[in-house]
C-alpha cells in the first residue's frame, strides 16, 4: 500500500514538473494576448506594489519633512544670530567711520603743521633725578634751541630748557618743579577746551591739566594735545588720555587728570620737534 502511494506521489510531482517547463516555454513565446493566468499574478504583483508602496511612501515623506524641519530650524538660528550681532556690526561700522573720519582730520591737521624732528639718543639720566630730566646727544650744531619740543613715538615726555654745542637739557614733564606751563588742548564731540599743564602728581603718577573752562563736557578716554598757542610746540602733540575731570577748589574751572601715552621711566631715542618759525608768527 505504501509503495503505491509513493509511486502516486512522484507521478504527480513528475506531472507538475513538466506542467511548469510547458508554462514557462509558452510565456517566453512571442504573443500578442497574455492569458488570464498570466494577467492575475501581474494584477496581483501590482496591487501588492502599491500596497507594499504606500507607506513607505508615506513614511519617506515623514522623513522628508522633518528633515525639512531641521535645515528650517538651523537656518533660523542661523538667521537669529545674524539678526544679534547687527548692533555690534552697527557699532563697528560707527567705530570705523569716526575712525576714519579723525583720520582724515589728524592728516589734514598735519598737512598744516609746520615743524620737522630731530633724532636723539638720551647719554645721561641722573638716578636721583630720574623723573625729571635727561640730556641727549644734540644741541646747537644740530639746530636745538631752548623751548623745543621731546617726545617719543608714543607722545611728548618734556622741552629742552639748556642748550650745549652738542648736546642738550631736557626737562621732563614729571619733573617735581616743572616750569614749563604748556598750554594744551582737548577736543570733545567737535568742541575743543583748553587749559595749562601746571604739575605732576606723584602719587597717583598722573599730568594734571588746570584752567579748563567748567561744562566743558570732558570725558575719562578724551586724548590731551599741544595747543601750540604758546612757546616753541606746534599744534597737536599727542600728551596723555584723560582718566579723570573734576572742579578746582574754587568752583570756577575743572582740572583733568592725564595719564600719559610715553612710559616715563623708559626713553632712550627721541624726537626733538623743530618748529617753523613762520607757524611761529602767524
């Protein structure tokens, strides 16, 4: 019994066999109709495509917009920091105007300027005077004379006061008894205001600038210059910054304390300035 099944069995499986080789052989024939076998799996392969289509379709754009999402979130950032930092672009390009603009003033100014300079070397520096005064190796041969102008790269450190064949007396504008008496000025949003430097405070190592006329409007960072309204010194000299403004015992003008752009208690080369006596008449 058994064996007879089994040879039933293989019949049908040999059956089934050569079936599906005479199925594939009259597909693969050229023909104009498809039968409706063939029309059922291609029917039933195309629903199951766009069952199997939809959601991932769905999905895809899912991940489409929230990656869309994301680049608009970045970009807003983007944007928002952008949008932040326009006051401080805004100050920067005010910065850079009023900077070019006092440029174009300081070249103006110069071209004005009436004076050439003279290099020097400092030779002797007593210790016990050190904040005082310095000799330096040019004098009368050179076209030094007494009134003149000192100053180092950074601004003005004092006026020669003795004048020697080859070399020259410089008295510094720290010195304890200073008789210079310069007279300076300092300009504010477009006003100017003057005044003399009278002494220099030892303590709190500051310049200080008296006779400056009250509401005047001066400011801590306000830079000093020569006025070269009196004596030898042209106009404009860099001095010192001012780091404080206050009224005179009297009430009647202001002081301002200067603190100055040279480092006093390091010069070696200096510029002596030789005014033109022409600038001097006028």
């Amino acid at each position: 019994m058994n064996r007879l099944f089994n040879r039933n069995r293989m019949l049908i499986i040999l059956f089934g066999i050569i079936v599906l080789i005479l199925l594939i052989g009259f597909s693969m024939t050229d023909r104009n109709s498809v039968t409706k076998a063939e029309q059922f799996t291609g029917d039933l392969t195309a629903g199951s495509q766009v069952v199997i289509d939809a959601p991932v379709g769905f999905i895809g754009g899912i991940i489409n917009k929230i990656s869309a999402s994301f680049s608009a979130v970045e970009e807003n950032e983007k944007l928002h920091a952008q949008l932040e930092m326009l006051p401080q672009m805004q100050a920067d390009l005010e910065g850079l105007e009023a900077e070019n603009e006092e440029l174009r003033e300081t070249l103006d100014v110069s071209s004005r300027r009436s004076y050439e300079s003279v290099d020097a070397r400092v030779i002797s520096r007593s210790p016990d005077q050190w904040m005082d005064n310095f000799t330096i190796d040019k004098g009368e041969s050179d076209g030094i004379k007494e009134g003149m102008a000192v100053m180092t790269t950074k601004g003005l450190v004092g006026t020669v006061v003795r004048v020697n064949g080859n070399s020259s007396y410089v008295e510094m504008l720290t010195a304890s008894s200073t008789g210079n008496n310069l007279s300076v000025q300092v300009t504010h949003e477009d006003e100017t205001a003057y005044g003399n430097i009278r002494r220099f405070d030892d303590e709190r190592n500051l310049l200080v600038v008296e006779n400056i006329k009250n509401r005047s409007g001066l400011e801590r960072g306000d830079e000093v210059f020569t006025s070269g309204l009196v004596g030898s010194l042209p106009e404009g000299l860099i001095i010192g910054k001012i780091v404080e403004v206050e009224n005179d015992e009297y009430g009647l003008s202001q002081n301002a304390y200067v603190q100055l752009n040279s480092n006093m208690d390091d010069i070696d080369l200096v510029h002596v300035i030789k005014r033109n006596p022409e600038s001097m008449e006028e």
